[in-house]
C-alpha cells in the first residue's frame, strides 16, 4: 500500500530544470560552510565495508545490511555502508587530524529495509562529518556550540536560495532551540514521539532535540542509536544522560517536523563499555573498531551526518524526497504521483 502523502493543492514552485539548479547550488554553498564552521577537510569515503569488522552502523540494530562476496578475495563479505560513523574515527586517527579540525565526505548508503514513503528513500546521501576533541569538550554545552555553527551555515544557505528564487521566502528563526528528550516528554506526556516532534517544531521552527537512546521516564527512549558510537548514557550537566541529539526544522509543505541531522559526542572507553552492556552487544568489544577504542587508539571526537537530499527538499518546498533524488519507488507510489503532478525523478 502506498505511503504517499501529497498536501491538497501542493504545486511544485520550481521546475525540474529549477530544481536541478537549486540542488547544485545548495549542495556547493552549504558543504564550503559546514567546513568553515567547523574547520573539517573533505576525505574520500566508501560505499561498501568488509564485514565482520565492526565498522558499519548498525542504526537500530535491526536493519540488515547488502551484502556481497568478493571474488578476489575468497569469496569474503562486504557490506554497503548505512552510514560511516565509525569509519570516520579511524580515518581520524589514521590521518592524524589535530585537536579541533576534522574531516567531512559525501556519503552514499542502501538502505534496503526503509519503509519508503515522503522521507525516506532506499538511496542515503548525507554530509558524514568528525571532528577531534579533547575531554574537557565532552558536555551538553560544547555540543550545542557545534549545533549553533552548522544551524548557521543553513541560515546562510536559506538565504542563497532566496537570492536564487524570490518565491521562496525564508522561515528558518534566527535561533535555534534546544530541549531534552526528557523535557520534551514532560511537556507533551500525551503525546507520542512523533507528535512531541512535530508540536515543539511547529512551535519554534527549528529544534535540536538532546539524548538519543537512553530510556526516559516512561522507559522507552526517544528514538534509537546503536550503542556503539554516539554517547547517549553519561549524563550531562543538565541533570539527563545523553550528549547527543538531532536537528529537526518544521516543514511548511509537509506540515510536520523533518530530521535533517543527527550528531552527538561519540562514546570514549567507558561509555562504550556500558552502552555495550545496557543493549546486550558485549561480544562486540572483540571487533577491529571496538577493540582499537578500547585501548585508546582512536582520538575522543564529535560528529554526525546531515542528509543532503532532505536539506534540499526543505529549502526547495518540495513535498516527496523523490523530487530531489533518484531513487526506486513502488510502482503504485510513482503513479499516483504522477496523478498528483509529483514528478518523481
């Protein structure tokens, strides 16, 4: 059954020619932004990974990878990337970036289990970047600095595509706001994680929602992270355990809160150790990247990834992520579409 959902009246404020500028001209100004802000380089990353390594996401846990054997090398298993965000750790290490720089990559993923509707697509693309810091940076309120930075570089590109086209006004505020999964759940206790979602962000436009993974009161977390590489269990100066959040902005088209990022200070030896234990993963600690963690030999850091065809589909009001992006999609979706005048590339 299709999961497509077309606002009443929706009409394309740009055409596929129009579109495909935008898309170039978002994509070139915000990456040269992002890594000003925060001082990254750009590294070339891959698509697939061995398997059996430790190295992949494993996003909620249950999501399975695609996975292939390699002739010329016995048949061994790879695996397309979900995202690189343990990649990213060790490249740090094995580029020896310094205490406040960092790296970024366009990142490319299947994710062949999505559940495809007006969001989500089977192709991934998104900004993957990782920044080193020292201990002393691992607090809720150095996390918010970086939130702060990126949350300008989309005020600046908001504003490149109004010069581009004047029909699409700017609505980001100049501020963005932040809040504990806790809180939030406090304020809406009523409500489910989605509505909480939308409420706030419909409230204040733009949002970043703090703690990821941990349970709450009610024990169940916000949303889920794998145990393995954002940390979600210390607990911060605000009296909540997680250093690591996303960024939802209100979509005007869609009339719901859309999730452009996800980042967080990423787990030291410790905390991997006990968020390991806390989902039952300890067996873990025996693979490559968990075992080099472990004694140390990969640099504390932040990081994160923001989707490039969602930025795109924000700033360009469009109401299908196929609109921006080339993709696969059920037949019956594609159709009724194409009904709606939803051109689906």
């Amino acid at each position: 059954m299709s999961k497509l959902q077309i606002p009443k009246d929706y009409k394309p404020l740009l055409n596929l020619k129009q579109t495909e500028l935008g898309i170039k001209n978002i994509k070139d100004f915000f990456q040269v932004n992002l890594a000003s802000e925060l001082r990254l380089r750009r590294v070339t990353a891959p698509l697939f990974v061995e398997s059996g390594t430790g190295i992949n996401d494993d996003l909620n846990g249950v999501e399975r990878p695609v996975r292939f054997p390699i002739k010329d090398m016995g048949d061994k298993s790879a695996e397309i990337v979900h995202s690189l965000a343990k990649w990213k750790r060790l490249t740090l290490a094995e580029y020896e970036i310094e205490e406040g720089f960092g790296i970024y990559t366009d990142m490319n993923a299947i994710r062949a289990d999505e559940e495809l509707d007006n969001l989500h697509s089977l192709y991934v693309d998104q900004w993957d970047w990782e920044l080193v810091i020292n201990e002393k940076d691992r607090t809720v309120d150095f996390l918010k600095q970086i939130v702060r930075r990126i949350y300008a570089a989309m005020l600046r590109t908001e504003y490149l595509v109004y010069e581009l086209f004047p029909a699409i006004k700017p609505q980001l505020p100049a501020r963005i706001t932040f809040i504990n999964a806790e809180e939030l759940l406090q304020k809406y206790p009523e409500m489910d994680v989605k509505q909480r979602e939308d409420a706030i962000t419909k409230e204040y436009g733009a949002v970043f929602v703090i703690g990821i993974g941990a349970p709450l009161s009610n024990g169940e977390p916000h949303d889920g992270r794998a145990p393995d590489y954002d940390d979600w269990s210390t607990l911060n100066a605000e009296g909540y355990p997680g250093l690591n959040g996303d960024l939802l902005v209100w979509n005007p088209v869609l009339e719901k809160a859309v999730e452009l990022s996800s980042m967080g200070i990423r787990v030291d030896s410790r905390s991997l150790k006990q968020q390991l234990k806390l989902c039952g993963k300890e067996d873990r600690l025996s693979l490559y990247f968990h075992k080099r963690l472990i004694n140390n030999e990969l640099p504390l850091s932040i990081g994160g990834g923001i989707g490039q065809s969602r930025l795109c589909m924000y700033y360009l009001r469009k109401a299908h992520i196929g609109e921006i992006q080339a993709s696969l999609w059920p037949h019956e979706m594609r159709k009724e579409a194409m009904q709606k005048g939803v051109f689906l590339i």
